[in-house]
C-alpha cells in the first residue's frame, strides 16, 4: 500500500474507474444487456406507469413499498419540508442574475444546512429526517431562485400539491394542467436513481469521511454541474433545435456522422440496448408535443433517433435518457439551464440513498496515484537560480 | 463493463480504494517507507526551511522554483486577489454565528464563483488564474467570517504582507509576532498537499464531469470537513488539553492501549515510519510553547508521542501530522474550529495542482457498485399491500 520511489514495475492505473466495483448495494440495478433499470427491485417502467416521485422516493430509500399510511405520512413529510426560511429567500435574492442556477442550488444548499438542528447528529434516524428535508427542500429552491431571477414574486408551496405538480406551480405561478404534472412526475422518477455515477460517487467520497449529509449533497450538486454528467440532455434539445425542420433532420445524422461528429444523448457506458428511460419519456414527449401544437420538434427527435440507430445500432448505439428528456423539458415551458437543477431534484433522492446505505458500513475513501514525477530536485537559493 | 443481472461470480469490491491507482500524477509523491514527502521532486523539509507558502504553491502549480521576478509576481496575484468583495462580506454577516466555519467557508467559495467573469472558461489558462484567485481569498474568507462571529469589524487585507502573516492579522486585528507568523506559514507549506486524499479525490470526480474549478474547490471542501480527514488534530489536541499536566500523561496513554482506545493523531495509512510533517512541527511547537509559557501542555504532547512510540513502533505507529498540528494552531491561539478550515487555506493548492493536471487527460469517473439485492420484485397496488 506505501507509494515507493523505486519504479519497480508500473501498477494498473484504473483512470475513470470503468471497471472498479467500490461497494455492494441493493439499491439500483442498470441491466445494459435487457435493457432494464430496477430500484430495489422494482423495475422503472412498473413505477412510470403506477407509482408516484413520492412513493419512488420511499422505496429507494427504505426498500419496500410503503402502506397506505406509510406513503400519506412520507408525503406529509415532503410537503412540509418544502418551505424554505426568509434567511434563504434573502440568500438567494443575493445571486447575481447572470449565475447558473445549479451553482445557485448548490450554494443554497450549503446555506440552508446551517438551520438544521441535527446537522451533524450521524445516526440514521437523523440522516433520514434530513433526507427528507433535502428532498423536500430542492425544488422551492430551484423554483424560488428562478422567479427572483426573472424578476417575479416567489410563489410559496402549497402542502396539499405533490413534489411535481407543485413544483411547476412554483416555477409559473400558476396551475399546471394535468398531462404536464404527470409528465414531471415520471420525469423525476425516471431520474432519481442510476447506481454509482459520478455525483452519487462524489457524495460517497465526501461520506467516507463522516461528513455531515448536506456536505455530500453539495458535494453532489458540484459534480453534476459538469457537462459530461448533468448537461448532456441540454446539448441534445439545442441540436433538434438546431436542426428546426424534420426535412433537415436524416440529413443533418448522416453529415454529422460522416463529420465524425458527436450527435448527443446517444450511447452509453453500460446500456448496449434501448435506455427503458428514453423509451418512456419518449412517449410523452409525444403527447406533450400534440398538446402544445409542436409536433415539427417531435418529429426533428423521431427522425434524428431513426436515423442514428439505423446507422448505429450494430454499434449498440441507441438513445439514451438525456435524448428525450431535454426535449420533455422544453415542451413543458422550462428554460434549459433549469435542466440541470431539475435533475437534482429528482437524484437527491438516490444520493441520499446511496450515502446513508454507505455509512451502514463505512470505509474512508483513499486511493493512490502513481508518481511519475522527480525525486531528487535540489532546492536552489533564489538568487542562484537561472 | 454491463453490470449483470445473474451473479455468476462475485468481483473484487474495492471498498475505500485503498490499492487502486487512479491516476499517474507528478505533484505529490508520500515515501512512507522511508518517510518522506516531495511535492514535484522537492523535500518539504527544505521547504520548510527555505521557502515560503507562496513559493510553495508556485512549485505544486508549475512543477518548478519560479526566478525572482516570476515570484513577485505570483506574491503580487495572491495578494491582489486577497481582497473579497461587499456582496461577500455581506453573504458572511448572513450565516448563523453557530454555523460550523468549514461550512461557512464551503458555501462562501460556492457563492464567490459568482463573481469570476472565468468561472466557466475551461482553458489552462483562465484555470491557472482561477486557482490564484482561491489561493488568495481563502484565508480572507476565513478570517472574515471569524470576525463576524465574534461581533469584530473585519480586517482588510494587506496586500504589503505574506499570506501567513496577513491571515493571522486579519483573524486578529494585529501584527503578528515573527515566530507565530513563520510557524503559520510553515504549518501551510507542510499542508498544501498529501497526493490522493479523500478531498482531493472528491474533487477529481467533480472535475472529470468538466465541472468548474469552483465546483470541484466546494465538493473538496465538503469532504475534508469529516472528522475522518480534517479533524482528526482537533481531536489529538482535545486529548492533550483533557490529559493537562505532564505527570498524567504516561498513566493516560498506558490505560487508553490497555483498555484498547484510540489515541488521536498517530498511525497512518501510508506512513509506517515518522510522518517527517510531524517532526518539523513539533520543533515549532516547542518554541511557542516556551515564547507563550505554556511549556506543560508541550510536555503533556511530548510524553504522550514517547509513551504511544515506545509502546506501538513495533507495529510501526507513530505520530503524524494531526498530532502536532492541532497543538500549533492552539499554542497560537487560533479557536479550535478553524483548524479545518486553515487545513483548506493550505490545501487548495494542491486541490487545484491536481484538477489541472487531470484535466490534461480527463476521463470521466465511473465506477461500479456490485448490485447485491432483489431482481424481481412486483408492483402491487397500494391497496392490496399488506
């Protein structure tokens, strides 16, 4: 384990981690080969079509279908975690107009832990409450800071709503219709787990240390930022955008790819199939697309899709999630640096998951980098130095 | 690389990371086997002796001794950059004086990326500037809110003065005394890196989704507040303070291995031998101990060091770093609760060394976890549920 000066023989060096297994977990199963995403066991499709975010959240997080009873308490839990304090509100009338409103989050979220009492308690009965509260938290605060960025009134939550429904209330100031609360609610559940990627992974990191529970999710917040992680399915609506017509769609896939272009949100690390996400969204982008008169777009997503998999598919290229659900945001009137955000509201509930299963059995997370540099520089006086 | 759904053998779980290279890097190598520590190629024992923070962070940026001029004008951009502006100090004045300041100082660098017309800009350069810029407003960040709390006006920096030297004026309002400055700013040098720690790490997840310097600088930040990283010379000075007089020193340390407990600040995963950080600064120790007349509290230390070596050395335990860390912060008289922020004044630099050189060959981080629960559970309608 000791780093040696002698270079004996050089080590594997496992950059990306692609094939690093750094823990055991019963929460989330991305089966690439069928083309499956099981929470707990539960497969995605099952919850899109009968289950809620709420309910989804419950099972990630505690493994079970909840009871009747259990599931009005958990929502119970949610809605009155959604207020946010006027110390907050004043927070986030402070950013500036111009900043990204992940980084937004992200420093709202490290703000508002300093008004949780057991912050620092570590026991897991603590750690689900302040789950709980983060989970609830998330999108007043997104909506919040987006209306004091356009310059409007915050709208304030309302218990009786659920988390997607109530969330675009918050973010329009007004009633969403019916499809577009169902679409969000999928949306987020379709979101909130995928196993050990790169922000749940930064969250582990951060836990290993025994940090407190918002530290992780900040930690979380800042790596889902990045473009290869959080932003993928913004790059994907500006290319259909881009494109504009669907008669320029077949055309546009096939320079792209003679170009050795990128064509985004197609393809991935572990799905060798259809993303069961994609497919799902899909679906309702369609729908969304008819009630919002449309359809060219719909039609710009089909036609890329096509194409990129008849060309591709031998290559197990398909669409994966990030190809649809930039798209579903954008019919549903969300402005597209909102994407990200909006993600978090959704995987908050998987981080959490994923830290508190980690804690369950904790190890500091500490691993080594091979040194390739000098070992004997000489410190030379600085006015001998040429 | 497809995590399958049949567990046909179990993989290698590689919990903690403890063996596994995750990149080559030439900033940092830790020589635990004959206790040394080089940041590219250097001795820290001669940085210690001869250079200074800034140069220091000079060597970890650019892998070479800067001439005189590239010097001053690497002093000069840290100083510059020292000052913070009226939107942040007013941010500082919002935080709830119980707040814990490593989370103050995490939500103050989140939201001074707000700030930076560069924030977003990925190019080398434009990070090389940014990392001067966190370099220089972390130890005024600390300060400030420090002032704060205790009800103080803050100090402005001086941009006339050393980092060391200027955070400890600004922290109390005057001049430091000369051996108190040079025990500061050997403190940071001694800091300012340690290869792949957990911190560090959280920061390369962060930084291989192309987030931003800030994002990865919060998600570090987050991560060394665990008492598992940063705080471990909070608690080896709380032992010493607990233990108080030289002749109760012995009998502690004796009942504490008998009754199989832990003394704080000694082992280390890598080091099997005399943590050299350790021995530089119980020299430091020893004279504030004697300048402040509170030379019992340095015997207490050095009884305790002698006891826990003569009795674990066979199983190569020793002091390290924590253990005579905490002691200088205190025996300067600096409140225990920014001993882990004063850790991040010294760390960002190797924090930023190291998300530059990944980004010189980025690969995103994606690990696996090995999914060990249920496959096949069915949705049952929640009024069927027992």
């Amino acid at each position: 384990m000791t780093e040696k000066t002698t270079v004996e023989s050089k080590p594997k060096i496992d950059k990306g981690l692609d094939d690093v297994y750094v823990k055991e977990s019963s929460i989330c199963l991305v089966d690439g080969v069928r083309g499956r995403l099981l929470y707990r066991g539960w497969d995605i499709r099952d919850l899109a079509e009968h289950s809620s975010f709420e309910e989804t959240v419950y099972i990630l997080i505690h493994g079970r279908l909840p009871t009747r009873a259990e599931l009005a308490e958990a929502k119970q839990a949610f809605a009155e975690n959604r207020a946010i304090g006027p110390e907050v509100v004043k927070l986030l009338r402070c950013m500036p107009k111009d900043a990204p409103p992940i980084d937004v989050l992200r420093t709202a979220v490290s703000y508002v832990s300093n008004f949780d009492k057991e912050r620092d308690d570590p026991t897991r009965g603590a750690n689900m409450r302040k789950a709980q509260r983060l989970i609830g938290k998330f999108p007043t605060l997104v909506a919040t800071a987006q209306r004091i960025r356009e310059g409007k009134r915050p709208v304030a939550p309302d218990p009786s709503r659920g988390i997607a429904e109530d969330f675009l209330r918050m973010l329009t100031g007004k009633k969403p219709d019916r499809l577009s609360a169902k679409v969000l609610d999928v949306a987020l559940i379709l979101h909130a787990d995928h196993s050990m990627n790169a922000s749940a992974f930064a969250a582990t990191v951060a836990a290993s240390t025994l940090a407190d529970l918002y530290s992780t999710m900040v930690a979380a917040i800042a790596t889902l930022k990045g473009p290869l992680h959080g932003g993928a399915n913004e790059a994907a609506l500006k290319t259909m955008l881009a494109i504009g017509k669907p008669e320029n769609a077949e055309s546009y896939v096939l320079n792209t790819l003679r170009n050795h272009g990128k064509i985004f949100g197609f393809g991935h690390r572990v799905y060798k199939t259809w993303d069961p996400r994609a497919l799902i969204l899909r679906d309702y982008a369609r729908q969304l697309s008819e009630l919002r008169g449309q359809q060219d777009l719909f039609h710009v997503a089909e036609i890329v899709q096509d194409t990129v998999v008849r060309e591709l598919s031998a290559k197990q290229i398909y669409p994966n999630v990030d190809f649809y659900s930039g798209l579903t945001y954008h019919l549903l009137g969300i402005p597209t640096d909102l994407f990200t955000p909006i993600f978090a509201i959704s995987r908050v509930s998987g981080w959490t998951a994923h830290v508190i299963e980690y804690w369950e059995d904790n190890r500091l997370v500490r691993p080594l980098d091979y040194y390739v540099g000098p070992t004997d520089n000489v410190y030379v006086p600085i006015d001998q130095r040429a």
